[in-house]
C-alpha cells in the first residue's frame, strides 16, 4: 500500500475520531434532559475507533494516535520511518476535525469555550480538579493498558476480525475511568486539535498543558510496547524448548495491526 494512502487513512480516521468523540462531549454530553452524560461520551470515542479500525484498518493499520504509532513502534511492529509521516498525518487530522466541530457548536447560540471545548487538562483544568500527579499516573497507566491490548488483540493468534471490537471497548473503558480526572486524552492529536481552538480564541490554558498529554500517553505507550515484546520473547522461548504445555500452540506471526484513540 503507497505510503500517502496510508496517511490519507490516518488523517480521515483521526479525524472520525475526534470530530465523534469530542463531537459528543461538545454537543451532546449536557444538552438540556436528554444529555448523554459521561458514559455516552465515553461509548462515542470507543464506537469511533471500533468503526474507524474496521474501514480503514486495512490500509494504514488503524492507528489514529501518534501514542499507538510510538507504542507499535516499541513493539517492533511498526517502522520508524513512517512514525513522523503518521504523527503529521494524525495531527491534521485533529485540527481539522476541531475545526468541522467548532463551526458546528458555534452555529448555536450562546455557544463559548468556556466549557473547555472537551480539551485536556490536569490541575485546576481536571473536570474534577485532580492533581498533576494523578492525571499524569492516570494517563501513562490508562495508555499502557490501551496500547497492550492494541497489541495482544492484533497479535498472529489472536482470534481474527474481533481486534476493532476490544481496542473499542478498552477505550470505552478508560473514558469511563479518566473523563472526570483529564477529560481522557491517552492520544496526543485529540489533545492537541481542541487545545489549539481553546488557545486561539479563549484562553491560552489548554495549549499550556498540552504538552503533558503528549508526554504522559507517549511514555505508556513506550512501556507497553516494550514489556509485550518482552512478554512475546519469554513465550517464544518457551516453545523454542518443546514445552508449551499450557496451550499447545505454536508461536504466530505477528499480524498487521489494528488500532485507535
């Protein structure tokens, strides 16, 4: 696959991402008595990835996150060339999707970033005021987890077609956990797309913070694709003795990867 469809997809779904995710927590997380409320923010994010993976998964590998890019990465399942062609192609993404979305919430009357735009932050601007230590643990362990499961569900013997299906579901459940401490972010370019509006035209607190969710996702991510490397050597060593008495299974290769959020 040429290399600019690949970026054509990453852009598009990262795009789908944001505009669905932030979309909800924008538009409809309060709307008057029939608000979604967290956990339809939470379910809108995982449907994204979940449908974004299954349509364009094929071409790019689904990523639309420069965390997952870092974290396939780590894996040894992802090259280094293509890390800053996907990371640019992810952050257009991003902003454009911000901006689809600001034009639509600034079509309704009283409409203001006073709410925060469903921008990231940590401090006094966590939706619950938690502390810059506990967003950022909560942020570094919250992206682990996600990544770890982008790996294991993408894996050669994993069950095939069903990887969209978790990687959705796992980032249903961290919006679940996250959205009162961070307002989630575990992916660098949907932080980054709103913070740039909150920036542009409020207040510049979302692009003062926003480097911290880049830092914190792109470390968990770097950790998680170093212990499942880990984890898949000592299995592969294991078998390489003749005793995989636990499963019986030979080692498969390991499969394109598909991703989100």
């Amino acid at each position: 696959m040429p290399l600019s469809k690949k970026l054509a997809a990453e852009f598009l779904g990262t795009l789908w991402l944001v505009l669905g995710g932030c979309g909800s927590a924008v538009i409809a997380a309060a709307y008057p008595n029939l608000g979604i409320g967290f956990a339809g923010v939470a379910l809108a994010f995982g449907l994204t990835v979940l449908t974004g993976a299954y349509a364009l998964g094929h071409v790019s590998g689904a990523h639309f996150n420069p965390a997952v890019s870092v974290g396939l990465w780590a894996g040894k399942r992802f090259p280094a060339k293509d890390l800053i062609p996907y990371i640019v192609a992810q952050l257009l993404g991003a902003i454009v999707a911000a901006g689809i979305l600001y034009i639509i919430a600034n079509g309704k009357a009283g409409f203001g970033f006073a709410g925060g735009f469903a921008s990231n932050g940590f401090g006094d601007h966590s939706p619950a005021k938690y502390s810059a230590m506990a967003c950022f643990v909560a942020e570094v362990v919250m992206t682990f987890f996600f990544v770890l499961v982008i790996l294991g569900s993408t894996h050669g013997k994993a069950p095939r077609g069903f990887a969209p299906i978790a990687i959705g579901l796992c980032l249903t459940l961290i919006h679940l956990i996250t959205i009162p401490v961070t307002n989630t972010s575990v992916n660098p370019a949907r932080s980054t797309g709103p913070a740039l509006f909150v920036g542009l035209y409020y207040d510049p607190w979302a692009l003062k913070q926003l480097w911290f969710f880049w830092l914190a996702p792109i470390l968990g991510a770097l950790l998680a694709g170093f212990v499942f490397n880990w984890l898949m050597e000592e299995k592969t060593a294991a078998h390489a003795g003749g005793d995989d008495a636990i499963t019986g299974d030979d080692i498969g290769e390991i499969g394109e990867p598909v991703t989100g959020d």
